[in-house]
C-alpha cells in the first residue's frame, strides 16, 4: 500500500487494516518516498554481510590512515596545538 502523511493522519484505520493484511506500506511526503512500514510478523530482510558492503574498506588505501592510534590522536587534539 502507498500512503501519504496526510493519509497515516485522516485514513489511520486503513492503514492498520494493510499491516493486518500482512502488506507493507511505503510513506511518501511532497511525492517523495521517506520511508516503509513493516508488518510486525513480516520475515526479516536480507542484507548482505558487512564485508560485502561497499563502505567498508574504501580508507584502505589512505597513507595518513596507516597508524589508527596516531590519526586518531591527532584529530582528538583539537585546535589548542595550531597556537
């Protein structure tokens, strides 16, 4: 089921009765898409695993980055140092 903001306010009832029916509704403001509500008993969603996501790994090849301790301690530093 598609509804508006505007719907979960005036229509509520109809979109409860759509979760019962065990179907998902996707939340859309000023026609665009913000979000999806699922049916409590829905199965769980596949996700692929973290390694396979495309984030991880991507500061891999940064020099500054090699040393985590150091670079950490260096942003942690604050802008006392520049002085």
């Amino acid at each position: 089921m598609k509804a508006t903001v505007l719907d979960l306010r005036r229509r509520m009832r109809e979109v409860l009765d759509a979760l019962e029916r065990k179907e998902s509704v996707t939340i859309s403001h000023r026609g665009k898409v913000k979000g999806v509500i699922y049916p409590k008993d829905a199965p769980p969603r596949k996700y692929a695993s973290l390694a396979e996501h495309p984030a991880v790994g991507m500061w891999k090849d940064r020099e500054d980055m090699k040393d985590v301790e150091q670079y950490v301690r260096q942003i942690r530093r604050g802008r006392g140092h520049a002085l």
